[in-house]
C-alpha cells in the first residue's frame, strides 16, 4: 500500500497538475441479472462518466444467491469486492458476522451527507438496526401487487378492483360466470403468500417480533389467518377458479396472465416494467394485496435488494463506494432505476417530485405508485418492520415444498404449514446455535 | 499373484510429486476440511465455529426427508448405470458390425459427452416440459397426464432419462474398444463352427466384455452419485415437493444456498462414504465374476 502511494506521488510529481491522478477503484458485484443486470452495469458507467476521481468496477454474478455464495468465498479468502447488491433472505449470517460496515457509519465517516429521514418509513426500518443505524443501502425495492385483466374485469361487470379478499371471491364467480374459465393464475411464493400477506395482517410469521428481539425464536406461521389463506387458496383451485402455474408445471403465472388464460396474478411490482414490454392484447392494471374483511389493513414491506458495504477494504475504496451510493440516490439516478426497471422510489422528495411532474399518471408508469401505497399505508408496528430470522432461504423452500405438496393432495394444508413450521423451527435452532450469544443489532 | 519391488529413487519420487500435491491440494485438504467442519457449527462468515461432535450427523440421519434423498440417488443411480450401459452396448454392438454408416454416428455418439450436465438439463427441458416441450403432445390427447410439478414419478424419469443419455457416450468409447480388442480369429473360428452373430455375442464377445463391464459400472454408479447436480438443477431444482432432491444436489440446497456448511459437509461425509461402500461392494463381489485375460 505504502508502496502504491508512493507510487502514486512519484507519478503525481512527474506529471505535475498536468494529467489527473489515477482513478480510486472499488469492486462491486451485483446479482441482477439480464435486462436488469444491464441496468445495474449502466449505473456503473453513468457514475464512472460523472467524475474523474473514482471508477466502479461492476462485475454481474448471475443471481442474488450467487452473488452472496461468491462473496462469501471470496471474502474468506481475502478477495470480497467492497460492495455487494444482496437480497434480504441472505443477510442474516452478514448481520451477526459483524463483517460489514454499516452506511450510516460510512457516510459519516467519509463526510458523504445523505437524509437518512427523506427514506420512507417502511424501506428504512427495513434495512437498519434497532437503533435506527442504516445497515445497508436501499436501492432495487419493490413490494407485492396483483396485476388484473381490465377486459376481462369489465365483462364480468366488476367495475372496481377488489382491496379484499372476500371482495376477490366475489369477482372470482363473477368471472367464471361471464365465461372466463381462470380467474386466478397461482403459483406459490412465500414472500407474498406469508410473509407480505402477514404484513398486511399485522400477525406474525414468528416469535420475537418476527425475529429482532432474540434468535431464540419461533416460527407462527401455523396457527395465524394465514393457515386459513392457504386452504382458501386450495379450494379455489379444486372448484376451478384457480390454476397453478409455475415453471416446472410448464408456464408461468406471468406467461398465463400475459396470454389471457387467467384475470389476475401476484407478483412484485418490478414485474410491472416486463408486462408491459409483453405488450398484452388486452388493458390491464394494477392493485394492492388485498386483505380480509374485519382485520385493520396494515403496510407491506420492502423487497428486491440492498447494496452492502462489507468490512477489510481501504479507506480510499470506501470513500470510493460512498461516492458511488450517494450517486445512486439522487433523484436523477433513482428516475432512470424507475425509468429501466418496474422498482419504486427509495426517498419521499424523489417520490413527491415524481408525482408533481406527473409520472405516475401516464402509460408505462401509470399506477405503479400504487406500490408505494401498499408501503407506506400505516407507520411500520413492531409485527410490520419486517422479518428477521436467520436460515430464510431454508425456510421459505421447506414452506414452497410443503404447500406444494399439500397443492398435489398428498396432505392437508394444515399438516403441510404445522411441518414447514416445525422444520424451519430446526433450522432457527440451528442458526441460534451457530451464533449462540449473539443477536441482531 | 506375482509382486515387483522397485528400489526407492529420488528420479521417481520428484516425477511423482505435482501428482501428488494435486491430489492433496484438491481432494485430501478439502476433505480434511469437509470432515472438521462436519463436526462443528460453522458460520459463514468466517468468525469461527463451535465444536458439535456427531449432532449434525444426528440432525441428517433423523430427518425422514434426507432417507428419502438417499432412496431416490440409490435407484438414480441404478437406472441411469443400467439404462446408460444397455444402450451404450447395444450401440457399440452395431458399430462393431460396421452397419451402415456407423462411421458417422460413432462420432456422433461420442459428443453427449462433452457436452455439460446443466446443458444436458435445459435441452431435456425442451423434450419434457409440460407446457412447451415434445411431452406436451401426451397432454394434448390428455390434458393434464404428463405433469414433472405433480407428479414423483414422472420427474424421477426425466432425469434419470437425461442423466443415462448424458453417460451413454463415456459407456459406448470403453465398449467399442473393447469390442475391437478382440481377436477377429476368435470370432472368424466361431463363424466356422457355425455360431450366428447372437450366439458370438453372448458366448464370446459378453464375457472377453466383462473386464470393461466391471470398470464401466463402477465409474457409472460413482458418476451418477456424484455429477448429478446440473440435470436436477436445470430440469427439476429438487422437485415436486422433494421427490429428485438427490443426495448431491440437497448438500449445494442446505451448504451454498442455505448457508447451512456444517450441515452439508455432513451430508458430503455420509454421500463419501457411501460411495466407498458401494465401490467396495463392486469389488469384493461383482468382481469375483470378472475374468481378466
């Protein structure tokens, strides 16, 4: 390093105000991956363009779980990029290690200001510890929506989108009566299906308030309304309105609802980008996730990704990579994210701006804000910051093979969610072993 | 058996030694490893591990889900090593007999093997998706019949059908050769006495064969144990609700995906084991029946 540095005089000396010095380079490894991973790699460019003092150096790692694997190698070994885009399920491991540098901190340290309290409410609990200390940087956020075939909604004479899920039953009838064979295509996702659907319930998915206040949790998932969802769903799709359409059974509930075999599928609001690129034959838009009648509608959360600024790298990469996010929050960078991509808006000045020119009233982005009513509907409660439970990934595919096999009738759904609990239960054991002592912070 | 002794030389012991350091940075180290971590709760991060002694292999063993692993890489592996051999003989058959055009297609029976496990699972999703693949045709004439995310069986068949169709070529090389190595006299003598092309094969040609049945299945059942992991990912991803979570593919699920390490150089320990135990098997009793010239 010493080395470099003198270096870097030397040639600074030789060239004396001449030329600029060498370009400060910090790594970055993305998992966004296709036209979004092109996105992501243009931020890069743009930020590279924008000045002359640093250079990001992105590299695309084929996926979130990927990109965490990758990282985690590399860090072992000594060679980890100074930030990484991860997805929530695989930061629980990152938060115990201690391994990273928070970006509150950073910004603080490197002199970079930035308005923690322009984040909305529901994206910053999100991301940061107990204290209010941001961890990570929002960026790609998302959260659930259902996209509904306007046409198909007409006909069948139902002139508003239902918000419930009783309301949703009805239109259900209403279809099929008008001759629309599918009104739901469904394809398991336990990141709408329990986790967000919990959130807008206001009931845990588990012990601990979902996990902050200890690893000594416990998963509740089994004797909550969502039970009561799930079978719901099981009976839709044995008296016909449902279908379930997922990759392996040969097509997509996106690809169906894209095609006009089903009227309505759940999905994030990034998908809203992609439909409509799909061109569909028919008008379509979209609405919050509904919830029972008699429960008092709450916020969801966020989802997609966060970048992470991880711990070993030299002061001079860190200034480098605080440069780089507080580039991506302003609100040119975000508008262009929003312009590429079907993400929200991470800030309420770039939100309220948006709104003032009128970007959500017209096609491609008309509604999409909707997201962001779903987000901020009440201040987060301690139920609805989010969820915090260590061996997710785990838990949420034992929760998808479960339902999956309570869907094939090899089980009642109940008996599926009380196994899925009882197996993720082994698996926060485990994670509460592995890091005995310690909790989040 | 005769033995020969070679008198220690420095010559012999450097010639050797990049064999060796390769062998011990790529397959004792990690598994020295694999072995230690087997034994602890090990956190991803690095920041240490807590010594468990045998709970991870307890955790493993209790759980019905993983015996269902086991059962299903078990007949994995028994139906790609006998699907993949039978058609590798049949074929190294015909091109022995020099039929028409063998020439072409005993190049082009050599290529599946080059091509990757994952390659091999994306073009069989092309054959057996439900929605799009030539199977949809079954599901023309009966909606609904053929469906890998509901059926067990169906999608245990997809990939032990990808998984043989990707060894049948290493299987046809050995077999070819080996039916090649046989001395034309012998076959011309048999002619002679009047044996047909069927009689030569199953009482001249299958047992001088044996020697490379014997390699053959072993190495086939190794594979299928251990080079599974592309086709699952790509064709199935462990599913209908677990039933081709090969052994293989449930240590990258729990290990990388899950960050689980400890629990997965558990499980990578028992998968070792019993594929020594197999190859053990192998020689202690099927190759009591091989006869070596």
């Amino acid at each position: 390093m010493t080395q470099r540095l003198a270096t870097a005089a030397l040639v600074f000396a030789a060239t004396a105000g001449s030329a600029s010095a060498e370009k400060i380079k910090f790594e970055y490894w993305y998992g966004l991956t296709g036209d979004l991973g092109a996105v992501v790699a243009e931020t890069c460019n743009r930020f590279n363009a924008s000045q002359d003092q640093f250079e990001a150096v992105c590299v695309g790692q084929d996926g979130y779980e990927k990109a965490v694997q990758n990282t985690i190698a590399a860090f072992r070994a000594g060679k980890h990029p100074t930030l990484l885009q991860s997805f929530d399920a695989g930061t629980a491991d990152l938060m115990l290690s201690g391994e990273f540098y928070p970006v509150t901190q950073l910004m603080a340290d490197t002199g970079v200001t930035v308005d923690w309290t322009d984040y909305f409410p529901g994206i910053a609990n999100y991301y940061s510890s107990k204290s209010g200390e941001f961890f990570s940087m929002p960026w790609n956020s998302s959260t659930p929506v259902y996209y509904f075939n306007k046409d198909q909604f007409a006909k069948a004479g139902i002139t508003e989108a239902p918000v419930t899920w009783e309301g949703m039953a009805e239109a259900f009838k209403a279809l099929k009566a008008s001759g629309q064979a599918c009104s739901l295509a469904y394809a398991p996702s336990s990141w709408i299906d329990l986790e967000q659907f919990s959130m807008a319930h206001n009931i845990p998915v588990a012990s601990n308030n979902n996990g902050y206040d200890g690893l000594d949790t416990e998963l509740l998932f089994n004797t909550t309304l969502h039970v009561q969802h799930m079978e719901n769903i099981q009976r839709w799709i044995t008296e016909g309105y449902a279908l379930l359409r997922t990759q392996a059974a040969g097509k997509t509930s996106r690809d169906s609802f894209v095609e006009g075999e089903c009227s309505v599928f759940f999905s994030s609001i990034a998908d809203h980008n992609t439909i409509h690129k799909l061109t569909p034959a028919f008008g379509w838009d979209v609405q919050i996730i509904p919830t029972y009648e008699g429960v008092e509608r709450h916020n969801t959360v966020v989802g997609g990704a966060s970048l992470w600024v991880l711990a070993g790298k030299t002061e001079d990469e860190y200034k480098a990579a605080a440069s780089y996010l507080a580039f991506l929050a302003t609100k040119p960078e975000q508008q262009f994210l929003l312009e590429n991509t079907g993400y929200i808006p991470v800030t309420k000045s770039t939100y309220e701006a948006l709104l003032a020119e009128g970007f959500y009233a017209k096609a491609p982005y008309l509604n999409r804000d909707i997201a962001m009513k779903s987000l901020t509907y009440t201040e987060p409660t301690e139920l609805t910051r989010g969820i915090r439970l260590g061996g997710m990934i785990q838990i949420r595919s034992e929760w998808q093979s479960e339902v999956e096999a309570a869907l094939a009738g090899q089980k009642t759904m109940k008996e599926a969610l009380d196994n899925a609990v009882s197996r993720g239960n082994d698996q926060l054991t485990r994670f509460a072993q592995t890091y005995a002592g310690k909790s989040f912070p | 058996m005769r033995r020969a002794y070679f008198k220690f030389s420095w010559i012999a012991a450097a010639l050797l030694a990049p064999q060796l350091l390769i062998i011990f940075v790529f397959f004792y180290w990690p598994s020295a490893q694999a072995l230690y971590w087997a034994f602890t709760l090990e956190q991803p991060w690095g920041g240490g591990n807590t010594w468990v002694g045998f709970d991870n292999f307890r955790n493993v063993l209790s759980d019905p889900y993983y015996w269902g692993s086991v059962r299903v890489s078990v007949i994995y592996a028994l139906a790609t090593t006998v699907l993949a051999m039978s058609m590798a003989l049949t074929l190294a058959i015909f091109v022995d007999r020099q039929l028409a055009g063998y020439k072409a297609y005993r190049v082009a029976i050599i290529w599946p093997y080059a091509v990757a496990a994952p390659a091999v699972g994306l073009a069989f999703q092309f054959v057996f998706n439900p929605g799009a693949g030539i199977f949809s045709y079954i599901n023309t004439i009966a909606p609904g019949w053929w469906d890998l995310s509901k059926y067990p069986w169906q999608a245990v068949t997809a990939i032990v059908v990808a998984g043989a169709w990707k060894q049948v070529a290493y299987s046809f090389v050995f077999f070819l050769a080996a039916l090649q190595s046989i001395p034309r006299s012998l076959t011309e003598a048999a002619a002679m006495d009047g044996a047909r092309p069927l009689r030569r094969m199953v009482d001249l040609q299958l047992p001088l064969l044996t020697p490379t049945f014997f390699f053959l299945l072993v190495i086939n059942i190794t594979d299928s144990f251990t080079d599974s992991f592309g086709i699952v990912d790509t064709l199935t991803g462990g599913g209908p609700f677990r039933a081709t979570d090969l052994m293989v593919y449930k240590i990258y699920a729990d290990g990388f995906r899950g960050f689980d390490y400890s629990g997965a150089a558990a499980q990578s320990i028992i998968l070792m084991l019993l594929v020594m135990a197999l190859t053990f098997v192998q020689f202690r009793y099927v190759e009591k029946r091989v006869h070596y010239t």
